[in-house]
C-alpha cells in the first residue's frame, strides 16, 4: 500500500506544475461527505420546495443527454480515442525514447484540465474504476455509491460544471481481464441504480476512452515526455540481473529496490542498445532524498523516504504494458479527476 501511495504521488508531482513533494488533501474534503446527509431519499408527499430540484436535475439530464453533440462542436479535431486535441494527424505510435516533438509537448501541457487549479473551486469528479477479473462486490458498491452520491450533489450545486460520476474500466491486467467481467459489473452498477455520466458507453465523451488497454497510445507519450524532461529513463537489466541484485540486498540486510544501474547511463550506450533492440523498460526517477508527505484526513500528517522505500519503479514494462500505478496517476490527471 505504502508503494502504490509513494509512486502515484510522486507521478503526481511529476505531472503537475509544482515541485513540492508535498501532499495535502484539502481540509474541507472530509465535510464534502458530511453534506450527503442533505440529499434525503422518502416515499412522502413531495413538498413544496422540491419542484426546484427537479428543475435541475431535468436541466443536467439533458446537458448529459448532449454530451456527444458538445463534444463534436466544441472540439472539432477530436477524434473517437484520441486524447490530443491537434490541427494535424497524429504520428504513428513510436516508443516512449525516440523524442518528442516540440508540439506533442505542447498538447502534453494541455492535457491536464486541473492543472494550476484548486480543486476546492472546482465542480467533483468522481470516478470509480473497477478491474474486470471477477463480479462487483459489496465493497466495490459501496465506494461506487459514496462518489455517485458526492458527483450528484456536485452537480446540483454546478449545473453548468463539467462534475459527474466517471466510470473508467482498470483492464491493464490482460491475463485476468475478461469482457464478460467489464459487462457483469456494468450490469451490476446499472442494476443499482449507480449511472455514470462518462464511461465505456460513451467514447467520444471529453476525456474518452475509458479503458485503459484503449489510452496505450496516451501513457508511451506521458513516459516519452517525462524521459525528454529527465524524470524517467530506459532500463536494460535483465531478469537474472534483478533476481542477484535482490538477493545481494536481502544477504546485506537491505530492503531490496533498484540500485539505479541505469539511472546515469551514457546516452549513447542507451542509444546503441535501443537502436539493437535490446528490451528495457521504463523506469521513473526518483529525486534524491525526496519524501512523500500526505495529510490525510484519518491518520493526520504521514510521511515516509521515497527513495529509500520505492527506488526508480517501473511505469512501464520491457513488454511495453503500463504499470496500474501508472496508469492510474495520469488517467486522473488527464480526465480531471478531483477526489
């Protein structure tokens, strides 16, 4: 747990225009919830002061209803999946070492819609992300139901916002992910009356797609930009490399982590390799004596030594497959994720 929290936050920083490796959770985040118990569910009379509300929810229903005509006239050179609003074609898919290009790193600044934003001041977006490798179970619904609840209200108080309930499909894990899983779980939240305002249903919704073995395209680029901006590098160590190195550190009495062997390599050792073939995979780099600090809600101020605990981590694999830490920290900055 302490590994996936250290990870995506600093890929969070990464992505973010700061520099601080410090997390906060806003203080009034714990209140958002509290405000749920002003949405009451009854089987009286309605009253007086309800005609108001269903005005509203009318009004969002319909803006929901538009979605696809919004997206085909605000953005006129979206393309179904493609995350990069662009006047050209898109390149074909390259890896995430041959270079970007100066205007890719233009569209990777715009990619993130919260960034340099308060996400006090802005409308919830709530998203829940199931792996489809087995049936929706009772924890699963119950962490639906608390950001469906939260995105409903959100939306109440910002008609005109972009909030909603965001359901993104986690199926990285390709030898457990079946579709017969994603379609069960669909079903299941259907079945509780738990819609969703973008997901798998709607790809050419804003920040579609909605699976992530469909955004492969959008996370070689992030890896690509943050290898050009030196926040990640390629890793040619094999397998029998890691196995000895683990082992060495474990017979020393060392929490085992990647000794960084490829961290300063010579470009164009790298260079060679990669021209020959060689596999490597794709590590981030984590700043020298960087620590993760997280204020959180429950436990207060926790802190912790990333670089002593985590090491480079993978973001993605020499097969070329993103890692979920990954994914998960730029999906939520590229759809806008708020909580």
């Amino acid at each position: 747990m302490k590994l996936n929290m250290a990870s995506m936050a600093l890929l969070a920083a990464s992505l973010s225009s700061t520099s601080s490796l410090a997390f906060t959770r806003p203080a009034n985040h714990r209140g958002a919830l509290t405000t749920l118990s002003k949405l009451h569910f009854s089987t009286k009379e309605p009253t007086q002061q309800q005609p108001s509300t269903i005005r509203r929810r009318k009004a969002l229903k319909q803006n929901t209803a538009t979605l696809l005509s919004r997206a085909s006239t605000e953005f006129t050179n979206y393309k179904d999946g493609a995350l990069f609003l662009s006047t050209t074609e898109e390149s074909t898919t390259t890896t995430a070492v041959n270079g970007a290009a100066s205007d890719e790193a233009e569209n990777l600044d715009n990619l993130f819609p919260n960034k340099g934003k308060s996400i006090i001041d802005l409308p919830p977006r709530m998203r829940f992300a199931p792996s489809p490798t087995g049936s929706l179970h009772v924890g699963g619904a119950r962490t639906a139901l608390y950001n469906w609840l939260v995105a409903k209200k959100g939306q109440l108080d910002f008609v005109e916002g972009d909030g909603g309930f965001v359901l993104r499909v986690e199926d990285t894990d390709l030898a457990r992910s079946t579709k017969e899983s994603e379609d069960s779980v669909l079903a299941d939240l259907s079945w509780l009356g738990l819609t969703w305002d973008e997901g798998p249903n709607t790809p050419l919704a804003k920040y579609g797609p909605y699976r992530q073995s469909e955004r492969s395209t959008l996370y070689s680029k992030i890896a690509n930009s943050l290898i050009s901006s030196g926040k990640a590098y390629p890793c040619f160590c094999t397998p029998e490399e890691l196995d000895a190195m683990k082992a060495r550190m474990e017979a020393e009495g060392i929490p085992p982590r990647y000794d960084g062997t490829w961290r300063d390599a010579d470009s164009e050792v790298v260079k060679a390799k990669i021209d020959a073939g060689d596999p490597y995979t794709v590590r981030f780099k984590v700043p020298a004596g960087a620590r993760v600090v997280i204020d959180d809600a429950v436990r207060g101020t926790v802190s912790w030594d990333a670089e002593a605990t985590v090491g480079d981590f993978i973001l993605l694999r020499s097969s070329g497959v993103p890692v979920y830490n990954f994914c998960v920290a730029v999906d939520d900055a590229s759809m806008g994720i708020t909580t």
